[in-house]
C-alpha cells in the first residue's frame, strides 16, 4: 500500500516516513499541500493521504477539498487521515464535512497512527469490494436485510429478547426513537472497542446501555413526549427516571443488568461536575456511562423530534467539541469524545443503519 505524507516539520516528515517504511508501507512525502495535491493527483497508486491540518502555501483541508473536486465521477478509493491539535475544533468539523477517515492528535502516537492506517486499509478493502459486487449485481444480496438489530443475534434468544422488549417498553410512546436503543447500544460498543475493552466487555457494554433509559417506565408520558420545551419544573420531574432505572436494574446480580444501573444512574452526569442526579466529576463517572452519555447525545442531536428537523452528521458532532446552549465540550470524557471523532464514520454509519422515522 502507498502512503502520501503531507507534513511541513522537516523533521517529523522523515522520522514518520522511516517509521512507515519499516512496517512494510511505500511513502510519498511533501511539504506542503500544493505539493501533496500534484503528488496526489499524478500518482494513481496512492491509497492514503496522511494530511497535517496547518501547512503552509495549503492547508491539509484545502488539499483535500481540492483533490475532491478533482475526483467528482472518479472512481478513485482512497482514505484521508487527519493529523491535527486537540483544539482545533473548526478545522475537525470542516474535515468531516469533506469526508475524512480519521484523525490523529499531536503529539503522535506511534501505535494509533498504525491503527489508523490498518482501519484505512480496512475501509478501502470494504469500498473496493462493495464495487466490485455492485458492477457483478451482487450488492443487493447482503443489502438492508430488514431493521433487526444485532442484539437478537449475538446472545441466547431468549435473554436477548428480554433485554430488547424491557428496553423497548420504556421508549414505545415517544415518536421518532423507535430504533434510539439500537443506536445507541451499537455505537457503544464501537467506542468501547477503540477505547480497548476486552470482547466480553464490549458485548456487555452494548447490551447494558439498551437500557439507559428503563426508568421511564415509570413516566409520566405526558412530559417525555411533550411537543414543546419543558418548564424548570417539569424537567426537574423527568430527571428522575436516572434514579428510577438504577434502583429497578438494581434488584438483578446478573452482569449485564448491574452495568446497566450504574449506566442507568450515570448516563446524564457530565464530566465537568454539571449533570444529574449527583453532580460526579470526572474519573467518578464510570467509563461505561461516560460513553453511553457520548452516543446519546449524538444521536439524540441527529434523530428527528417532532419539533425539529434531524441534524447532520457534521453538525451534531460539530455541536458535541464546539457547544451550544445546552451542550459543551466539558460535558464529556476527553478520552470517550476523542474516541468519537476517531470512529465518527462508524457512529454515523450506525445512525444510517438505523435510521429513525421522521417524528
């Protein structure tokens, strides 16, 4: 596979190229865009842009904008992986708008950066097939087997099926979420994978977050599907449900359902001390939850409410590192928000997959 590194430091652009050159990767270096842009446009054989976002002359965004005009009907494969401060929120946004793969934050991380590349090498296999079975009409073969969710799939039918009907009871009168528990269980699991949960924990942090919102069995409906902003004091009533779920999966000493009430408890408290019901901070938020919060924040900013319209994937996650007047940055574990950015196509695919009717 050839690589183009796109990198102005001198010196970071040879010690990367050597360390690339070692594992078995052919790498094209420039130092600038306009030069990645020509090297990009000239060289058919390359298959992964490592772009830095600030360069001179060109920066990694407008290269790759530019190499997309360039590429409108190509059916050139090819993946883009961003290299980019922690800060730098705009130009993340503005990355995801032109498609980019992935990101990597300065200082580099040597084992990141390789498994970055292996999930670039992954995404083009994947595309390069998908084509070849859509020019034999094959595509169709494994496409949209109905909306069934994987939870039914990957456990006892029984257990699993209890799982999905107890989680689906809690959400059934609000319109539009229909599919919000599978959503939120699948990308769950994507971020507790790249977080480097073992399988077994990661099967059971899929099936656990289902449940985040069981408390709202005990309602009132009226307020959870209420077509207008809620008063102060009706929302104060709704925060409750974070109690009620933690005390009715409390009565459970099966894995899956004692995960799920401290998921249950947690998945609105902020990492910066701000949530509910208990104000934790920090590292006292367990990690489980700190995703659960992540995934259901975006999804719920994307979803379709019946006095809005859905969101876009760029916007949602701009609105997740950037804030607006309900959300901020602060409210999440860095660790479980960079996890997001890194896997953002995986969460938005999983989004598409199971796309909510409108509300």
């Amino acid at each position: 596979m050839k690589l183009l590194l796109a990198e102005d430091d001198a010196q970071v652009r040879t010690e990367l190229r050597e360390l690339l050159s070692e594992e078995g990767y052919t790498v094209v270096t420039a130092s600038d865009g306009i030069e990645a842009f020509e090297k990009f446009r000239d060289d058919k054989d390359i298959d992964v842009l490592l772009l830095d976002i600030r360069m001179p002359r060109c920066t990694g965004l407008q290269t790759l904008d530019a190499i997309r005009k360039i590429d409108v009907g190509s059916e050139r494969i090819f993946e883009t992986i961003f290299i980019t401060g922690n800060n730098d929120s705009e130009s993340v946004v503005s990355a995801l708008k032109l498609g980019a793969l992935s990101f990597l934050f300065k200082p580099i991380v040597v084992e990141q950066l390789l498994a970055e590349i292996d999930a670039a090498k992954e995404s083009i296999s994947q595309r390069r097939y998908k084509r070849l079975q859509r020019e034999v009409l094959e595509a169709q073969i494994a496409e949209n087997k109905g909306r069934l969710s994987r939870l039914t799939q990957e456990l006892d039918g029984g257990y699993a099926a209890a799982i999905q009907m107890l989680a689906l009871s809690a959400e059934h009168y609000i319109p539009g979420i229909e599919l919000h528990l599978h959503r939120v269980g699948e990308m769950a699991s994507v971020l507790a994978n790249r977080l480097g949960f073992e399988n077994k924990e990661v099967q059971n942090i899929r099936f656990a977050a289902v449940l985040h919102d069981i408390g709202k069995l005990k309602g009132p409906e009226e307020l959870y599907n209420a077509e207008r902003k809620l008063t102060p004091e009706e929302f104060e009533i709704t925060k409750a449900h974070t109690q009620s779920g933690e005390e009715f999966l409390s009565h459970s000493t099966d894995p899956v359902f004692k995960l799920a009430a401290v998921i249950a408890a947690q998945h609105h408290e902020h990492f910066d001390g701000t949530g509910y019901p208990n104000g934790l901070k920090g590292d006292d938020i367990a990690i489980e939850a700190a995703i659960t919060h992540a995934v259901d924040v975006y999804e719920n900013l994307r979803a379709p409410r019946p006095y809005r319209e859905e969101l876009p994937h760029h916007i949602a996650v701009g609105i997740m590192i950037d804030g607006d007047d309900k959300s901020s940055p602060d409210h999440f574990n860095p660790r479980v928000l960079q996890a997001l950015l890194a896997q953002h196509r995986d969460i938005e695919a999983i989004y598409e997959r199971y796309r909510p009717a409108k509300a």
